[in-house]
C-alpha cells in the first residue's frame, strides 16, 4: 500500500515535516511494508518558507525585524528566480507574543521582511499569511513600508482608535515595480460578524468587549484610508482581507492579489500527481475544527484527494468536527491524539503521541488487518 503524508505543522508542538515523520515511524510499526512517502504542507502560516524551500530550493537570508511586541525577532526570506517569500509569522506570529497582548501587537516587521526582499532584488513577493498575533489590519506593515498618518501606524490596533488621515503614497512608491502575492490561509473579510476581529480574535487573547472596540478602530481605520462610501470600502470586504489580522487588506491596498496558501503550495510540491500515485492520503493539524474548511491544508489537500479519487483521512492533536462535517470537507474519517490521552500529555511528548496514533490509525487502513 502506497500511502501519502501530507500534514501541516501542529500548532506549536510540531513542525509539519517533524509531523510528518511521527505518522510515518508509527505506521510503520503496524504495516513495515507500506511504502509512506512525506509531503510537509502549509497555508501560508507558520512553516511556508520551509516547505517551499525544501520543495523548490533556492537561497535562505535571515533578516532583522521587530517582532509583534517589539523585540528583535530573525525572519528567513526565501529567495528564488526574482522572487521572494515571506512568511508573515515569523515576524509577527503567536509564538512571539508571550504574554498575548493583542491591543498593542504590530505587523511593522513584516513589512520590514518585504522592505528586505524588495532591497535584496526581488521584483515578485509573495507573503504567506496565518498565525499572526496581530489584528492591526496591517497598519504595521504599512508603516515600515514608508505610509504615514495622523496616529502612530505601527503601535496596534489600539493606536488607531482616532485615526482620521492615512497617506499610503511612500509605501506606494516603495512598491512601484514589484508584483505583490497574498498566500492566505483564510477568506474571511475584514469587519464585522464574520470578519478577522470576530472570528480569530479570541485565539489572540482578545475579549468580548475587546472585540467589539478593536473592529470599531478596524472601522475608523479602513474609513481613514479608504473612505466611508461602499465602492470606496471595497478592500476591507474583500476574501483574504482579514487573514493575518488584516494583514491582507494592507497587502491589498498596495496592490497585491490573493490567492490560497494551500493552493500555491500545493502545486509548488505537486500535490496533485503525488496523491495519485498513491492509495491513501493522510493529513493533518493540531486542531481539526471548523476553522479548518476553506484556506487551510486539511481542506486543500482533502480536494486534491478528491481530484485525485483517493481516500483522505486526518490525524489531529484534537477532532472537534462530526462526521458529517468531515464528511462535506472531504475527509472519510478522522483521529485525534486526545481520544486517549489529555491534552497537557499530548503536548507535552506531541511526536511519540502522533506515532503511537498513526500506528492505531494503521490497523483500521492498512490491508495487514486482514492477515
């Protein structure tokens, strides 16, 4: 049996190829002969430079920026063929928020980051977008890239609450020549019920109250540069101008166009042949929920899967979905660590857990069961 491993990192535990390798040593306790072939995945968020450049190759450069907080955080640019890219959450990602401040969290050194790419020589950027600790609308980014405003753009959100003009002319003109990509993770918009603030603000520690205020200022800033009529909001409404916090609404303002993280990824490693060389497709994340559908890898490689008429199915940290649900994802069944250990256990040791569910997972998929 020829099995494909295609996870995205878990959470803060795992990278997605050290994912890959506890699902691939654990079945192979069950099922020695099946052949496991890896295939580390990611949407955009944390991992996107890694995956990439194990793919395609191409040059590494570390630069310094301002993590989300204010502290000197290292960002890898991956250089390849005139193009750079980004990955967002190493420059402002949940792991650099500790402890999580939310309100006054910064976006300034992934503009940094571009700013290095495009002083490197890069005419194409492509910005990898997902677990930010920021919900800034990317004001930061904006600010390093050379905007101005009345109120401080690179402080959070919170410095924001009475903006009234931003001038996005210098960071126009420090883009001028420069393709600019959005790897999303997610399609959400900016604003509102469904909007960035509302939907992954808690994860970022903001609460209730807080996210009632922080979308207003989101409001006050989108009308600063924008304007207040609907055409003129257009951006701020836009799939992918929520990811990263809002992130990709400042992206968009400069210019840059969406597409999915998982997608791009997907076809840079090609996916889509490799799944149909194989028998079973197997993915993964820390948290299989409902924020896993559109944009991020489960749903991504599930669909290809499909394309591919394969069966996919899914080890987690933790499955919070029906079967229904997974069902409608594309996902034919799915496993999590926590079913027999708690979460603090499951954390603690994350790879010998992973492998001793992949060998569980083994007996139910592999044909040895019925030897």
């Amino acid at each position: 049996m020829k099995i494909l491993v295609a996870p995205d990192s878990f959470g803060g535990t795992l990278t997605a190829p050290a994912a890959a390798a506890a699902i691939i040593e654990g079945w192979g306790r069950h099922a020695p002969d099946d052949v496991l072939t890896a295939a580390a995945m990611a949407d955009g968020g944390p991992g996107f430079v890694d995956v990439l450049h194990a793919a395609t190759g191409g040059e590494l450069a570390v630069v310094t920026v301002r993590g989300p907080l204010g502290d000197a955080v290292p960002v890898t640019v991956l250089h390849l063929d005139g193009t750079a890219y980004v990955e967002s959450a190493q420059a402002c990602g949940l792991h650099l928020a500790d402890p999580r401040d939310p309100l006054n969290a910064s976006t300034f050194g992934v503009g940094q980051a571009v700013a290095a790419a495009i002083d490197a020589g890069a005419r194409r950027v492509v910005v990898g977008l997902g677990g930010s600790a920021t919900n800034d609308g990317g004001a930061g980014l904006l600010a390093a890239l050379g905007a101005t405003a009345d109120v401080a753009l690179d402080a959070g959100p919170a410095a924001l609450a009475d903006v009234t003009r931003v001038d996005l002319s210098g960071a126009l003109a420090r883009l001028d020549g420069v393709e600019l990509v959005i790897a999303a993770d997610v399609d959400v918009t900016l604003l509102g019920m469904f909007g960035a603030t509302k939907t992954f603000g808690p994860q970022k520690g903001l609460t209730d109250d807080q996210i009632i205020q922080v979308d207003g200022w989101l409001d006050r800033f989108v009308v600063a540069v924008c304007g207040s009529t609907p055409a003129d909001r257009r951006p701020a409404d836009a799939p992918g101008a929520g990811a990263a916090g809002g992130l990709g609404f400042a992206l968009m303002l400069l210019g840059g166009t969406v597409v999915s993280g998982i997608e791009l990824v997907a076809e840079t490693v090609g996916l889509t042949a490799r799944a149909g060389d194989h028998d079973l497709v197997v993915t993964g994340e820390g948290t299989y929920d409902f924020s896993s559908r559109a944009g991020k890898v489960v749903h991504g490689v599930a669909a290809v899967a499909a394309a591919a008429a394969r069966p996919c199915i899914v080890l987690a940290g933790q499955v919070l979905v029906g079967s229904r649900e997974m069902r409608a994802m594309g996902v034919e069944s799915a496993y999590g660590v926590t079913e027999r250990v708690d979460v603090d256990a499951s954390m603690a040791e994350p790879a010998r857990h992973l492998a001793d569910l992949a060998e569980r997972v083994a007996r139910t998929w592999s044909p040895r069961r019925l030897g």
